[in-house]
C-alpha cells in the first residue's frame, strides 16, 4: 500500500480518538481512553513515528490525570504575527497568530492558525518540565485530529493531553515547535512523558 494512504488511515484513527474523548463526559475516563488508543495507534500503526525496532515493545509514559490541569478557555485578542516554519519534508510551513489563551495560574500560550490548505489550530507547549522532550510538546493540532473541543469562541487546553511531536521518536520526522508565545515557566508534570529510544 502506498504510504499516502497509512497517513491517511492515521489521521482518521486520531480524529476517532478525539471524537471519543469529546463525547466522554469524565475528563478522567476520556484521558484513559486516550493513553490506551494512542499507545495502540503509536505501536501498531504502519504510518506511527516509532522506529520499526521499537514498536513490539513501545509504551509511551503518560502521567496520571488530575483534572487541575484542565482549562476551558476563550481565545483572547493578540497583535497579528506570522511564523513560516521551515521543513525538510513539507517545505515552509505557514501560521497566523490568530489569539491567546490565559491559563490560570500558569502563564498563557499562543493559539496559531495553520494558514495552507484546510487549516487548523495549532498550540503547542514548551515548559520546564525535565520528563518533557526538549523540542516541546503539543496541546492542539487540529488538522491532523487532536482537537479537545470548546466553545465556537473558546478551546479546551487540557495539559493532560500533551503528546510528543513525531520528530520526538525519530529525526526522520521535522516538526514546527513552539516559539516564545508558547513557554510556560513552570514543570507541566501531566500529559506524554519523553521516553528517548535507544538507537
């Protein structure tokens, strides 16, 4: 089978996923779903970021939940900015700022807009947080599925969802990171932990 298709088939498993944590009233229930059908999906799946040698015996390490890291939040106005990201594998990859989020006793984090083909909200995470892989991590990626919901002027951050980029598990992968608007100054201790893979 063409590779296309493992991606397609990849991004239609992780919208399921999201789908069900939405329709999952316990935010608790929700995340223990998510922990089992991501581990799953990341050991399994022909198109996962997981280097072949590590899939039989791949587990991610995700922190228990604990509902104090939930937000439901507006996206609050911010001056106009534009990220044009470079990559190996997709070219320059364009986003708009298009607000922010305030996280209540946390800090607050840019809410960008995937500004190509279909678009999608983006929020990714960088924190202090020594479990946390050094590129940071990402809250939202709507695009590809990883949507938590919210009100048509608001989103859910839940850093319980935190995942690891791809190009966590493997450099063949390049991913668009946070920049300074997404840096929180203290150890966000829930969500994906980075586990490095031997090589």
């Amino acid at each position: 089978m063409h590779y296309s298709w493992h991606v397609l088939d990849w991004r239609r498993e992780v919208a399921s996923i999201y789908a069900e944590v939405r329709q999952t009233a316990d935010a608790a229930a929700a995340h223990a779903r998510w922990c089992e059908r991501r581990a799953h999906l990341l050991a399994t799946h022909p198109a996962t970021p997981v280097p072949p040698a590590h899939r039989a015996s791949f587990a991610p390490v995700v922190a228990a939940y604990d509902p104090a890291w939930r937000f439901e939040v507006a996206v609050e106005e911010a001056a106009a900015e534009r990220r044009e990201v470079p990559t190996a594998t997709d070219g320059v990859v364009p986003f708009e700022r298009i607000g922010r989020v305030t996280l209540d006793g946390l800090g607050s984090l840019d809410v960008w807009w995937l500004d190509s083909y279909g678009g999608g909200v983006f929020v990714p995470l960088k924190d202090t947080s020594p479990g946390s892989y050094g590129g940071g991590r990402y809250v939202l990626d709507t695009v590809k599925g990883a949507d938590l919901g919210g009100a048509l002027d608001g989103l859910v951050i839940d850093l319980n969802f935190a995942f690891q980029p791809s190009c966590a598990y493997s450099s063949d992968w390049v991913c668009p990171l946070p920049g300074p608007g997404n840096r929180l100054d203290v150890a966000v201790d829930v969500g994906e932990r980075y586990t490095p893979l031997e090589a």
